[in-house]
C-alpha cells in the first residue's frame, strides 16, 4: 500500500523506524527484533539504508518480510550520495523487483572521504536529484523527503533550508519526515513558514525518546536539535538509572506524541532504534487515543 492513500485521511497513526543489521551475524536478531515491531500493527514501519549503502542489501529483505509476513507497509530508504547513477538504477530496479511501493529519498550523511573531496564530481548532490532520478525511472513509488524543523545542518539559514525543501518537493516528494525535535513549538513554527512557503504535502513528524542518558550527546551531534530545559532536567535528574532514565524517556516522548495529536498532527513517526519494548511501550500509553 502507498503511503499517499492514507496520510491525509483524519485518522491518528503511529508508525516506527527499523535499521538493518550492521553485520551479518547480527542479522537474525535484528530480523526478530523488527517482527516484534511489526506485530504491533503500526500504520507504516520504515527500513533505513546503511551510511554509504553497507548494509543496503538488507533493507530490503526486512521490507519485505515486514509487509509479507505481517501486512504492515514499509517505507524502504535509498541514499544516493556515494552513489554512481548506475548504483542507484540498479537499486530502484531491485525495489521494483521486491514489490516496494514506498522509497524515502535521502542524499545521505557523509562520509569523512566524501568531506574532503569536490562536490562537482558527485553524482549526486541533493537529495531532490535523486527524487528525480526516481521519478524519470518510471517506478511507480510514493517518495518521501526529510526535512529539518531545526535547519539543516549544511544551510545558512531558514530561509534557505525551507528553499531547498521546496525544490525537493516540486522534484517529485508526496510527503516529508522530519528529522527528530525535542520542542514540538519548533515543530509548528516550522509547520507555518513552509505552508506559506507552498509546500502542502503531509509532514510527518519523527519523535525518538531517549532511553539512556548516552543516547543525548549523540543525538545533539547527529541533528543539532536543541534541548529544551524540562529535558535536560530530566536526564540530570534519572541519567544515572538506567531503568529510570528508560521510563522517563519513554513519558517525555510519549507526551510529546499525545501534545502533537491534540493540536492537529494525524500522524506521528517514533524512531524506535530496534527496540520492540520501547515501541510497544509508547503504543500503550496511547492505545485509547489511537483508538
């Protein structure tokens, strides 16, 4: 099922993120680890694609399995920014072949090599070249973009973010997914300038609670995302408890869900890290609300 048939209906979804495995020994927990996800019956579960395409050849495995086994739809990622343009038509064709109907486009984190080489020789230097690539191929896919309510790291500004949001949408997206907030007001003042922007296709929005105090620091260097103080008090103060810091994640993140739902937000996307207990946790806590 397309993604597109359902994200503007009125009705409050959840859905979750999966990653492959980073080996191939490791391949079966996660492969476990992912099932238990998907017996939850999320609207949607996305599969990422491994930095620099190293573990891609699982993305689709677990997409498939996902949406064979248990009937829930997968939104399978493809980055292209290590990519030749042959790589990526291959890709697209293998997706075809596995019965994908829905690809998150991204150009991809870089590479220390990538860092210091001439941009002018990539491939592929945006995301929305991609998008196009895919839209020209003739794969009938539903393609979804990232967007970054914070900026995005590599933009000057705003304004300039939001410009190149456009351009990725008019290249051929149907939605957009942000990357992860922890102040839904930064959310909805993001919300507001890309609609006077013209940008109308659905947003939804990525929510990762943070079940250990490591997790933090990674997440501040990964998106930048700003801590609002009622968070880092938090962590301050259950940081050093494992099980305390998990629970009280696992409330902050599912209070953000339930603060989004109440003001007009139908679906909501929760970065779950492979963790079918924090997934099935937050699931609960709004299993009358989702209804």
């Amino acid at each position: 099922m397309k993604l597109s048939d359902f994200l503007n209906q009125n009705k409050l979804m959840l859905s979750f993120e999966v990653f492959p495995p980073k080996t191939d020994s490791s391949f079966q927990s996660v492969k476990n680890a992912t099932e238990e996800i998907a017996k939850l019956t999320p609207s949607f579960m996305s599969v990422t694609y491994g930095a620099g395409g190293g573990t891609s050849r699982y993305t689709l495995e677990i997409a498939k399995n996902i949406t064979e086994s248990y009937g829930v739809p997968t939104l399978a990622h493809l980055t292209c920014v290590s990519s030749t343009k042959e790589t990526v038509r291959r890709k697209i064709q293998e997706m075809k072949a596995a019965g994908i109907e829905n690809v998150m486009a991204l150009r991809g984190d870089l590479t220390p090599e990538l860092m210091g080489s001439d941009r002018g020789t990539w491939a592929y230097r945006y995301a929305s070249d991609l998008i196009r690539d895919i839209k020209e191929s003739g794969a009938d896919f539903c393609i979804g973009g990232a967007c970054y309510p914070e900026v995005h790291p590599e933009s000057e500004n705003q304004g300039e973010d939001i410009k190149h949001l456009k351009e990725k949408v008019d290249a051929g997206c149907s939605f957009l997914t942000t990357q992860m907030f922890f102040d839904n007001n930064l959310l909805y003042n993001f919300l507001y300038k890309i609609r006077e922007a013209g940008i109308t296709v659905p947003v939804i929005p990525g929510v990762m609670p943070i079940t250990n105090a490591n997790q933090v620091e990674r997440a501040i260097k990964l998106s930048g995302s700003f801590m609002p103080q009622r968070f880092k008090s938090l962590v301050d103060k259950f940081g050093h408890s494992p099980d305390a810091m998990k629970q009280a994640g696992i409330a902050y993140a599912t209070d953000q869900i339930i603060d989004l739902f109440a003001n007009g937000i139908t679906n909501v996307h929760v970065y779950s890290m492979n963790k079918p207990d924090v997934a099935a946790k937050i699931q609960a806590n709004l299993s009358d609300i989702l209804g």
